[in-house]
C-alpha cells in the first residue's frame, strides 16, 4: 500500500474541517455585521413588525401544542421515576425545572427553527435567485438592513416571549396530568410549582430563547442570501439552514446549560 | 459618461467578459447587442456593483465606481431586471413607488401612489393593477410593472435588460417609444439589451455589439446597415450561416 492511499481519507477529514471552520468564520462575519447595522439607520419598522408577526405570533399554535404535550408527557415520565422510591411528591416541582429550564426553550426553539428557519431561508433564497436582492440594492436598499435586521431583531425579542409562554403552558399540561391521572390535589399542584421555581430558573430559560432566536433568525437569512441558482438551489439553501439552525441550537444550549450550572 | 476599460469576468472556468472596452456618453441611448449567454447582462450588473468584475476599470464622470459613497451612486441609476425582478411580497403599486417611500426620496405615502400610477399608465398599465400582487400579473406585465419602477424616481441613467421580450408589438412600440422619450425629453442616459432589431432601430442612437467577451463593433446607429462587419451582418439579419457559431 503506498502513501498516498494511506493519507488520503486524512486529507479528505482535513478539507472537511478546514471547510467547516471555513463556513463558520463566514457565518460569523454575517452575524457581526448583522448586527452592527442594527445601530446604523435607516430602520426598517413596518418590516420588523412584520418579522414579528410571522415569528412571534404565527408561531404560538406550534410551540404552544409543543409545550402542552411535553409537559404532560414529562409529568408522567416523572411519576413512573420517582414512584420508584416514593417520592412522588417531587412530580409538580421537577416537570416545572425541566420545562422551564431545558425544554421549554429547546423544543420551543426546535419548533421555531423548523418553523421559521425554513420560510426565511427559501423567502430569501427565492429572492435571491430572482435578482430581487440586487434589484433591492440598485433601489439604494441595503438587503441586510432590509431584509437582515428586522429578523434578527424580531426573533430575537420575540422567541423568548414564546418561551415564556411555553414554559406556563407546559407547566399547565402537567398539572392537568397531575390533577386528572396522578390524583394530585390542584391548589397544591400549582402552589409548590410556585414556591420551588427561582427566578433565575425561568431567567436562564428566557436567555437560552433569546439566543435561539438569534440562531434561527441567523441561519434563515444567511442560507437564504448564499442561495446557488434555481429551485434546487433554494431548496438546499432551506435545508442546510434548517439543519444548521437545529444543531446551532443543541450546541448552545449545551454551552450555555453549563454556563448557567458554574454560574 | 459611463467608461469601461479592460473589464474582465469569469464565473469559475467559464470566461464570460475578456477585456470590455466601451464608452457610454451621456444623454443618449447605447443599445448593447449580442447572442444570448454572452454576458450582456453581467456587464450591467458590473456597472452597478452587483457583480465584482476580475480586472479592468469603469467610472462614472471621470469616478472609479467602485469608490466613494454607494447610496448616492445607486440613487443617480434605475434598472429594469431582465426577469422583472418585482418584489413578491408587496402589491404593484409600491413596488413601483418602492424608492420613494424610504430613503433619501422619501414622500408621503399618497404622493408616492399617485406617481407610481402615473408611471403604470406611461407603461400601459391600468390604475387597477395598483393594488394586485406581482403573482397575479402576466409575464409581460411584470415586465412593464418593473420598467415603471426603473423609471419611477426620474433617474439620470437607467438600464434597460430586454424591455421588450415578452410583449405584444404594439406593447413593445409603447415601451419603444417610452424609451426614446426619457432619453429625448429628460436627457436621462439609457443602456438597453436587446434582442429585437426593431426595438434597436426604434430605441438606438448608437450600438454596440457584444462576441466572445469583448465589444465586436461599435458605432451610431446610421452606419449598422452599411457596416461590412461580417458578425453585424449576420446577427441583424438573424443568419445561420457565418462567423458566429450557433452551438455556445
Ligand atoms: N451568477 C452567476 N454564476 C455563474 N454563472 C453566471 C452567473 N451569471 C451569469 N453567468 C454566466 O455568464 C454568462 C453570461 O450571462 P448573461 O446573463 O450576462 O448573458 P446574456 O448575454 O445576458 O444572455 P441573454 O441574452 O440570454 O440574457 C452565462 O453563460 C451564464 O451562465
Ligand atoms: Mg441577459
């Protein structure tokens, strides 16, 4: 066997994570001055109620569904556990932690991405391979203010709203499993709900949303605006950004779980 | 005065513009010919800084157009997309009046529609296509409803990618003679592609011809008939036969 064939599949990882890395820093660079000119006039403000709209309000059947089924399903999962060595009394308290802090935002932002993330990137995408984006330019319209910063800005503001929501419905779906199944008594449901959760737990929730927001808004727009050619090339566009934006939101919620924990 | 030096693209191995040199004198409408796929609508969007050429140079009035500031260059040019480019996602009507509802030519919103109607009917539009959506519209009207957009804020230099394909004739006499109207009456700077002869003679005071990456032949309309380039000849008399080859 010579070399070469030896250092081949090498090489091959290598091109892979050098391209990787390479479509990070780009990602990276997108992001950066999305934001920067997020303080440089002109703003766009019909746009970014629009974005608000689209992804805070239309997106309320979708994660609140989510939430109302998790948190029942997690308040069961609860019980069969801590049924184990009787301490079923822990089932109101532990299904609000873990919906307030883990999947509340998570699947809330799971939901968004798969939601958002997708109808941004193949808007875009579309856009982009109609020549609307350059006919935005020649009409002295920045696309990254225009098009960029409103969504950025709404899904950044607005996931967290969602997620605030999820958490109180998920929370609502355990105690309707708690109350009609597991024969716990409603007052005293809501009440260790209550008195358990600190506020640094639904704190940490609604920071983890924002973030998401951030992300999906993030990898809609930049996948759409790197949109190749024709209806197949959106169609990548939306899937790599929907597949992106979902990874994106594992790893950081991840990195910012532990933040939180060393905190 | 547009002047392009030397201006050189490819898109990956494919050279599409090798050394394009030409000169684009104000006031007067410079029709570009040229078979399809030559890259006449690439050297447009160079123009505009919506492709980065590889090499060469283009100013604008003795300016590298790449300097200086962006916003207020843009705002000095309109341009009519060769697929209309109209904005799905708002009604006809602002896309047309898109340029003066924000920005630097902003005006009250009433005011802009009543100039963006003004300016469908100038293309043969109906005031009730105002409120429709681009999607609702048929290929020629789009075409027409971005025409009116280029032209909606009186801009000094406009561009015009295939005005005419897609219309009827007598829609394309109209769009004919809107053309020549701007450049005649509003002493506005037009750069048209085309592909119909009629439309060349209707809209040109001078043409410029476009092979292989460079500019074949260039000169006021007057002498396209008398030329005896052989390439001229056969692309206005739409021949078969001759130096350009039909497999590209
Ligand atoms: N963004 C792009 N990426 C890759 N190739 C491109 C791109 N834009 C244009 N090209 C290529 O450049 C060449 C010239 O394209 P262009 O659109 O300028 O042609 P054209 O002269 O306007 O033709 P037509 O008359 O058919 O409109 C084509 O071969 C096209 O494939
Ligand atoms: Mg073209």
């Amino acid at each position: 066997m010579n070399s070469a064939s030896l250092t081949a599949p090498l090489a091959s990882l290598g091109r892979a994570t050098l391209g990787l890395m390479a479509a990070a820093g780009r990602l990276a660079m997108f992001a950066g001055s999305a934001i920067s000119h997020l303080f440089r006039p002109p703003f766009y403000i019909a746009e970014f109620w629009r974005a608000c709209l689209n992804i805070g309000w239309l997106s309320l059947p979708v994660v609140g569904l989510t939430a109302l089924f998790t948190g029942a399903a997690l308040a069961l999962q609860i019980y069969a556990g801590s049924a184990r060595f009787s301490a079923e009394q822990v089932v109101p308290s532990i299904t609000a932690i873990g919906m307030v802090r883990e999947l509340g935002p998570v699947l809330g932002g799971l939901m968004v991405a798969a939601r958002v993330t997708s109808s941004i990137a193949a808007e875009i995408g579309t856009m982009k391979v109609t020549e609307q984006i350059d006919a935005l330019t020649t009409l002295s319209t920045d696309p990254m203010k225009y098009l960029t910063v409103p969504r950025m800005l709404a899904a950044t503001l607005c996931v967290p709203v969602l997620v605030g929501i999820g958490d109180i419905i998920g929370i609502m779906g355990g105690w309707m499993l708690g109350t009609s199944r597991l024969g716990f008594n409603s007052t005293t449901y809501l009440k260790v709900t209550w008195d358990f959760l600190q506020f640094w737990d639904v704190g940490s929730g609604l920071v983890k949303g924002a973030a998401f927001g951030f992300i999906v808004a993030i990898m809609g727009c930049y996948y759409g605006m790197n949109s190749q050619r024709g209806a197949q090339g959106v169609g990548r566009a939306t899937k790599s950004a929907v597949v992106a934006a979902s990874v994106a939101i594992l790893t950081v919620n991840y990195l910012l779980t532990e933040a939180f924990f060393s905190a | 005065m547009i002047e392009i030096c030397a201006l050189t693209k490819s898109f990956g191995p494919k050279q599409v513009l090798r050394g394009v040199d030409l000169v684009v004198p104000s006031g007067k409408s410079t029709v570009i010919i040229g078979g399809s796929g030559t890259g006449k609508s690439v050297l447009l969007k160079c123009i505009l800084g919506l492709v980065h050429p590889d090499g060469g140079k283009i100013t604008l009035d003795g300016q590298d157009v790449t300097k200086g500031e962006r916003e207020a260059f843009l705002t000095r040019f309109g341009m009519l997309f060769q697929g209309g480019a109209l904005f799905d996602s708002l009604p006809v009507w602002q896309n047309v009046a898109f340029r003066l509802l924000r920005g630097s030519l902003a005006r009250p919103k009433d005011e802009a529609r009543e100039i963006a109607i003004e300016k469908l009917r100038r293309v043969g539009l109906g005031a009730d296509v105002a409120d429709l959506f681009p999607a609702e519209l048929s290929g020629g009207m789009q075409k027409r409803v971005g025409l009116a957009r280029a032209i909606a804020a009186d801009p000094e230099i406009i561009f015009f990618d295939e005005p005419t394909t897609g219309l009827d004739p007598i829609m394309a006499g109209v769009i004919n003679e809107l053309i020549r109207e701007i450049v005649t009456e509003m002493g506005a700077t037009a750069i048209t592609i085309t592909h119909d002869m009629t439309s060349v003679r209707a809209i040109a005071d001078r043409v410029a011809m476009i092979h292989a990456g460079k500019i074949r032949w260039e000169g006021p309309i007057a002498e396209l008939d008398t030329t005896p380039d052989p390439y001229i000849q056969q692309f206005i008399h739409g021949r078969a036969e001759g130096p350009i080859e039909t497999l590209r």
